[in-house]
C-alpha cells in the first residue's frame, strides 16, 4: 500500500515561520527560538528528503535562526554585541514577521473581494435603436442657410451690438467747495442736499473731500447724529 506525502507550500521563509508560530500558539514577541529554530530545520530536511527545491532565501534564514539558536543557548551572550546595530535581532526579526502578517491579511481580504467580483455577471446593454423626441427643428435647411439667418440677425441687431463709449466728465474740488459754501450761506443744509439728483460715485467722493477741506481750514462745521445717518454742515461763524 503506498502512502503520499503532502507539505504545505510556503512563499517564504517568513511565511514559513509564521506557520510555525500559529501552530504552536505563541506570540510573535515571545518567539521561542530553540524550539521554531529545530522545527524550521526539520521542515527543509524533509523537503530535501522529498527532492524538492529549496530557495536560497529558506537556507539564509536557517542560518540566522541556528546563530540566534547558539547565541541564546550561550550564557552571559548578549546577542546586540555580536551585531554592529543597536536593535535586537530577535526584535527585527519579529518585526519582519509582523510587517509580513500584516500584508498577508491584506492580501487576503483583496483576494476575496476579487473573487466575489468574478463570480458576478453583468447584463449586457441591449442595443438599442435611439428614436428622436422631437422633429428637426432647422428642417431641411443647409449650413448655408443658417448662416445666412445669423448675419440677418446681427445686422437686425445692430444697434443693440454697438458699444457706446461713455463720455469722462470731470468734476473740480474748488469749484465744488464754492458751491458748498454758496449754499450754505443760505443757511444749514445736510450733506445729501448738497449733492446732484443721482449722483454717481465721483460726484460723491469729490464732494466728501470738499467738506473735510472746508473743515480743515476751518469754515465749515460738519455733525452727525448717528451712525449712518445724514451729516449736518454749517458755515463758521465769523467773529
């Protein structure tokens, strides 16, 4: 009666470990490396038993492990001094080994999804014969034709096209002080009775700056009662 003999294939020497590790139900940071190091070695010499290929990657890390096997099994043996680097290499490895778990379960979850991905089918979009909703609405014209009713328009529309230049009027600051004081020499007036009917914006920053010069040199007398309220101007009185 013959018998076959199957061993769980492995991408790596971290994977292989981390086999290991799982099926001995240890934590990655209490990795018991006497025990992984002899059941890592006992893996590959059955594959070699087997005839099977061992990459060089699987025999670079038995290395490691039988030095750190020799290394713990040495008393008074720090195993940092035997290395140039400062971190421990038994945490580096267990670092290596949790970085690796990490990125498998990652692989893991990606491989799900895309096998639930290919077990789905779309329906395929029928081909369908688009109907138009409305009538053509230029008929049987050409592109001439239309051209020719858009020049029609535009000229139609000439006059509504032109640009019109707006004509600068400039306002003078003397001129408008003048007026000021000319009205107020009737008497007290507010400052939106000294402005034009719908004055535009020049005509009210220039008289603006005519009241303050007229209070800068102390002929005018400008109150106001309120925030935004209007402002009461009055002449000087003259001694």
């Amino acid at each position: 009666m013959s018998y076959e003999v199957r061993l769980p294939v492995f991408e790596g020497p971290l994977d292989l470990l981390l086999h290991l590790l799982e099926r001995e139900e240890v934590d990655i940071w209490d990795i018991p490396i006497v025990r992984i190091t002899e059941q890592y070695l006992a893996y590959l010499r059955t594959m070699q038993e087997l005839d099977l290929a061992v990459g060089g990657e699987f025999l670079v890390m038995a290395a490691t492990l039988m030095q750190l096997k020799a290394r713990t099994l040495l008393p008074g043996t720090s195993l940092i001094d035997e290395y140039d680097d400062d971190l421990d290499p038994i945490e580096e490895l267990t670092m290596r080994l949790l970085e690796y778990r990490a990125f498998k379960e990652i692989a893991g979850v990606l491989g799900e999804r895309a096998q639930y991905w290919n077990q789905i089918r779309f329906r395929p979009i029928a081909q369908q014969q688009l109907k138009p909703k409305y009538a053509n609405p230029v008929g049987n014209s050409t592109v001439d034709t239309l051209w020719k009713c858009f020049q029609q328009m535009v000229a139609d529309r000439a006059d509504l096209l032109r640009v019109r230049q707006v004509q600068r009027r400039e306002i003078d600051l003397q001129q408008t002080m003048e007026k000021i004081e000319g009205c107020l020499a009737q008497g007290p007036r507010t400052f939106s009775q000294m402005l034009p009917p719908q004055p535009t914006t020049a005509e009210l920053v220039v008289h603006f700056l005519a009241v303050l010069e007229l209070m800068r040199l102390g002929r005018l007398v400008a109150q106001q009662y309120g925030n935004f309220t209007d402002i009461h101007l009055q002449l000087c009185q003259v001694n």
